[in-house]
C-alpha cells in the first residue's frame, strides 16, 4: 500500500489507516479474538498505520493494538496515540457507556493538557501498548482547553519531537476551525480532522485543506462515513452519531443511487472522496472486525469513474471544482 511522508517529518503513514476505538469497544463489547482478528485483517490487506487512544476503552484498544502487534517487527508499522485524557483509577464501579464504550469504569478520564499531563499520558500509553515509543502524538479534542493546549500542551510535544521521543505530532479533533489555527500558528506536522471531509460535509474544504497545503502539513482524514450514513443510508442511519436529518438522509441515497449508475458503491466514493484531495496523506478507518476491514479495504481500492464525479458536481451533490479529473 501507497506510503506518504507527515509534513516534514520522517514519519510515513499508509495511505490507508486502521483506528481502533471499535475494538475498545465503542458502544459494543467486542471479544479479544474479534480484535485480535480485525488487526491481522489490516495487516493482511497492506495497512501499516495504526490510531488509538487512551480515550477508547478506557485503555482497552491501546492494550489490545499493542498485543496484536507485537508479532511484527517495530519498524515496519506505524503508531499514534493521543494526549489530553490522562486516565487515573476509580473504584467507584459501573460501566463506561456514559461516554460510548461497553468496559468496566475501572478508571475515570482527567483533561490535562499541560506538560506534566502530557508526559505522564504519553508514559502510561507506552506502558499499555508495551512499545519504547510512538510515532504520532495528537492533542486529543482540545475544543474547551485551547488556552492550556497551546500554552503548554502543544509546547510539550514539541519538545518531545525534539529530544526524539516521537517522530511527528499534531492535533485531532471533529472540528475545522481551531486544526487551521494550528496549521497556522504552530508547526504541526499533521492534524486529525474526523468528519469534516466527506461527501456530507465539506467544511473542510473551506480553510483547513487549503492552509494544510500552503504550510506543508499533511491531513489524516476519519469519519469517512460520518458515524454510518455514508456506509449504509437508510432510516435510522446514524450521522455523526446522532440520528440521521430526513434531508440528509435524501441526500445519502441520493449519493448511492448514483454511485450504483456508475458501477460503484456509496462506500467506494465516500473513501475516495477523502483520499483525493493532494493535502490528504491517510484516510482513518474504524473497524470491528476482520469482515469490516476486508470490506473498507476493498472499498478503498475499488474503482471510482470519473463520470460519477462529474454527474454528482452536475446534480450539485459535490461542489463544481470537487474531485475534477
């Protein structure tokens, strides 16, 4: 599979790229064999890249990615994680459901984006993931601690990129306007922007794309699907992980009506949709299992004419300079 380099980084990421809160249990309990299985799947099909986070599971997905990869030797695939969550134990009981992931609350999330917090998140996930290192470090969701993320957070990765302990770092979010602020007023090497690039919602392509191509920064792109419309449209289809509008939901058929004309699927266009634009070096998938990796890496390599680009620019479901051949 197609390597791309971060930035200015040494850092290179498959073009397509497995993330891993569906095997920290993301709203479902998913058995180790499942997990286990789901990442040999992405091995199998090329993928090199891996994305997870103390967030998903509690620490479930970093432990599970870290055993599944640990037959493989280290410099033959990609790791990034996340910082902003640091995860400190509660005995309180219970589940973790409140925040969308089927695990026991046996510990409780903390925001700490300041340079201690930074450190001892990034320890911890090295711990869980039995890894020396990592390659990718983002901010994780900073939306409400943007003070404290740039002042202190952002600084400590950067002084982690320098002293070696990662290769690249960055900052991953579900929305467009603060990723540009750091594309602008930091020296990111890439950013995580998870649903703003899809055939649903373009907004993205306002700034965020555009400043990642005037600064050098690369793009790695999740949601593809926007939480399941895109993959399956239909009544009761979730979009960004609330119930689907009725007039997005027109619109998703509408896309896979004509995807279909064309010889494709909705999936098909949707991934290549995110891949085309020449700012974007990863497209981020979630799967749960090795049947759903297979299916987005089929998908993902699956032919696309430029004929529906044209119609779905024609017919104003894509805006006139979208995805030109």
């Amino acid at each position: 599979m197609n390597r791309r380099r971060l930035g200015r980084s040494r850092v290179e990421v498959t073009a397509l790229a497995f993330g891993t809160s569906g095997i920290g249990n993301l709203y479902t309990e998913v058995d180790e064999e499942t997990a286990y299985d789901a990442v040999r799947a992405a091995w199998q099909r090329g993928i090199r890249t891996f994305d997870t986070a103390p967030h998903y599971g509690l620490g479930l997905a970093e432990r599970r990615l870290g055993a599944a990869l640990r037959e493989h030797p280290r410099d033959r695939y990609t790791v990034s994680t996340k910082v902003g969550r640091r995860l400190e134990p509660d005995g309180s009981g219970g589940d973790d459901l409140a925040n969308g992931f089927a695990v026991p609350a046996t510990h409780r999330r903390v925001w700490d984006f300041s340079a201690d917090g930074v450190r001892r998140t990034l320890e911890a996930s090295l711990d869980r993931l039995g890894l020396d290192r990592v390659d990718v470090v983002y901010l994780h969701d900073p939306d409400d601690h943007a003070e404290q993320a740039f002042r202190e957070g952002y600084p400590a990765l950067e002084r982690l990129r320098a002293e070696g302990v990662v290769g690249a770092i960055g900052a991953g979010m579900n929305q467009t306007a603060m990723l540009t602020r750091f594309i602008r007023d930091t020296d990111v090497d890439v950013v995580l922007c998870a649903g703003r690039h899809t055939l649903l919602d373009g907004s993205a392509r306002t700034e965020l794309l555009p400043a990642a191509l005037d600064h050098g920064t690369s793009v790695v792109v999740g949601g593809a699907f926007n939480s399941g419309l895109l993959a399956d449209p239909r009544p009761g289809s979730t979009y960004n992980y609330v119930h689907a509008p009725a007039a997005l939901l027109e619109r998703a058929l509408r896309l896979k009506e004509a995807a279909e004309r064309h010889g494709t699927t909705l999936r098909a266009a949707a991934l290549a949709h995110c891949a085309a634009h020449p700012a974007v070096a990863s497209v981020l998938i979630g799967a749960r299992s090795a049947t759903e990796v297979h299916d987005c890496a089929d998908q993902f390599t699956a032919d696309v004419p430029d004929s529906l680009w044209r119609e779905l620019r024609t017919t104003g479901l894509l805006p006139p300079d979208e995805n030109r051949p």
